[in-house]
C-alpha cells in the first residue's frame, strides 16, 4: 500500500512499505482427519462435519499486515476454517515469492499486491477470479481489474510529511506543491527513499512523473540533487533517523503517509493537542493494496468466504489502527483519531498500473542514474 510496521508509527507504513512489523499469531494447524474405521457411528459423525472444519488456508503476505487476533478468531470459529498469516518481507519480495513458487504454492491466498506491482501479478497469471458480493460497498474506483482477479482491501497515500514545530519555528513556509521544493529555501530539508529499494520511494518517483511527465521528471529530480536532498534505503531510516519531528534529525520534510499525524498521535507517550507532522496533499500518490485468490489453491471456496470477510466492516474497521492505512467498504466507520488528524486527499496523484509495470525498471533506472550517479 499499500509499501508500512505496527509496532510504534512504523505501523504506518503499510502494506505500503518494506519495513517490519508484529506478525498475527498463526491459527493451530487443523486436527488431522481420523483413522479409517469400521464404526458406523464414527462414519456418521465425519459425514456430518461442517465444511471446511478441517481446512486451514494460508495466506501470503508482506511483514506490515496485521488485524487484531480477536478479529481473525471471530471469522475462524464462525466459519470452521483456520488463517495461517505467512509473512515473507515487503510487498516486492511476497509477490516474487509467490511468482517463483507457482509450480510448488506455499499459500492459498495473497494479501499486499499494490498499484504499483498489480500488473506484473495479473500478467504472471497468479491469481483466479472472484467477485465478491461485498464490492457493491467498494467504490469502483479502487477496482482496478475488470475481471475481478484481485479485491481491493485497503487504500493510503504515500506523501509529503513537514515537521509542523520546525516551520512554525524557522519562519518558513510549508511547500504548496512539490515544485517549491526546488527552490533554495528548501536546500538540505527533505529525505526521501531509494525507489528500487523502498515501496514509498517509489510511489514518490511515481508521484513526479505524473506531476512533470516523463520529459520532465528527471529535470525536476536533478534540481533536487542540487537542494542536497538526502537519499535513504528504506523509509524507518528517513522517517526516524533523517526526519526531525521523529528522530531528532536534520530534515523536516520526508516521505512518508497520510497516516503518519494519527499514527504519531495515538503513539504519543504523552496526549497531544494536535498532530506534530503535516501532510502536503499535493504530493500525494494513491496506493490501494489487494488479495488475490492464489490459482493453486485446493480450497477456492473457503478463499472466497476468507475474502469476504476481509470486506466486512468487522474486519474493514480494524485496518486503520492496525496497519494505518484506510478501508475501501463504504459502511466502515473511522476512529477518532483519523477523523481528527487522517488525511485521505481529494485528488492524489495516479497512475494506471499497467503503464507503471511497463515502464517500472526504466524510470527506477533513470532515476537511479541521475540521482544517484
């Protein structure tokens, strides 16, 4: 998400980033079915059993999802079917797996594909098509594919965040646009993620694409080159080791969420009046995280139920403060502390998934070239 950890604000960084998190406590494997017998009593029993009592899915993966264990029980005793969560690292690196091991599936289902990687899942062919009865509460434009391979579960915007004190302190103004970044007064103030390494890095190359164009964009990261901008791995490296409203650093603008004001806030060691960072909305680039019933799977049916389940406002109101990004179900209810202090802008900027997986590598390439050198 897309692409975010939960333990601390590093829960921020959804599906959306390549950071760690608290892994879900897998469910108990399923009791193994019992010997054969002669017993009539017991071939009566085993042909009464509820479906799917013996079933245990497994779903694939990046190390920042979560839900509450209370949630993820509430779906296995209704249903007889047990979730085994099997985090592999960030969303890259789940979905290679799960490419690299199609002949031999490790899973049933996977969570945290993201706009920026949707179209190499869909051309790998990993996933079969389900169309959920609860998309009718998903607004059509987080579904991006028609044939319904994938379901869309969660949305976030990776953005500008500004250290609202150090502003307020220095007398300078907060950019309006991602072209104010360019300017001197901004030299040596923004951190940002190397895209071939980090999920938010690279929605933020996808952001200044989209804002200058292809004929444009590189020219714009040139002149941030000159600002002295400061490149990083990973985001907890900016966030909490270059950001100053987080670690004590030396930059007060970063990449980072929408999320991170409420994620600070609901961490806070102490209550806060207000949110200490800021997000610049006109620098925002949508990520909207899907699952995808894995085509190998010897239990589609009790997948779909799983599905479903991940669009019901059980498990829709849980996602905010369990992995700081936003439900995609119309009927789910916010917390107070993203209806205070959330953003979720207006008008991000987008990218058709397709035209990103054609042209990924180049513009990762390029950047890396004139950036980086």
């Amino acid at each position: 998400m897309r692409t975010r950890p939960i333990a601390l604000l590093v829960g921020a960084a959804l599906a959306l980033a390549a950071c760690g998190t608290e892994e879900t406590e897998p469910a108990p494997e399923a009791a193994e079915s019992p010997a054969e017998t002669d017993s009539p009593a017991e071939e009566a029993e085993d042909e009464e059993a509820p479906p799917g009592e013996d079933v245990t899915l497994r779903l694939l993966t990046h190390d920042s999802f979560n839900v509450s264990t209370e949630v993820m029980e509430a779906f296995e005793i209704e249903s007889g079917i047990n979730v085994e969560v099997l985090p592999s690292g960030d969303a890259g690196t789940t979905l290679n797996q799960a490419i690299l091991t199609q002949d031999s599936p490790q899973g049933d289902l996977l969570f945290g594909v993201d706009t920026t990687f949707l179209s190499r899942a869909l051309d790998e062919e990993l996933f079969q098509p389900y169309s959920s009865p609860r998309l009718d509460a998903v607004d059509q434009a987080y579904q991006l594919d028609p044939d319904h391979r994938v379901t869309p579960i969660d949305v976030g915007d990776v953005c500008l965040n500004y250290d609202v004190a150090w502003f307020d302190d220095n007398d300078v103004p907060v950019p309006g646009d991602l072209e104010d970044l360019t300017d001197e007064a901004y030299d040596g103030l923004l951190a940002v993620m190397n895209p071939a390494t980090s999920s938010p890095g690279l929605a933020f190359l996808l952001a200044t694409v989209e804002r200058f164009g292809e004929d444009g964009y590189l020219d714009f990261w040139e002149q941030l080159r000159d600002n002295d901008v400061v490149v990083t791995d990973g985001w907890s490296e900016a966030y909490y080791d270059r950001f100053s409203a987080a670690g004590g650093g030396d930059r007060p603008l970063v990449v980072s969420y929408a999320s991170s004001p409420p994620a600070e806030v609901y961490y806070a060691e102490e209550e806060l009046d207000g949110a200490p960072t800021g997000v610049i909305e006109a620098s925002c680039f949508r990520q909207i995280e899907f699952v995808g019933i894995l085509a190998t799977t010897e239990h589609p049916d009790e997948a779909q139920q799983l599905v479903d389940f991940m669009l019901s406002t059980t498990f829709q109101e849980d996602i905010p403060l369990q992995m700081f990004v936003f439900p995609v179900v119309d009927d789910a209810e916010l917390p107070e502390v993203f209806v205070e202090h959330a953003e979720l802008p207006e008008d991000p900027f987008e990218l058709d998934p397709f035209v990103i997986g054609e042209n990924r590598e180049t513009w990762i390439d390029e950047w890396t070239r004139t950036v980086l050198r």
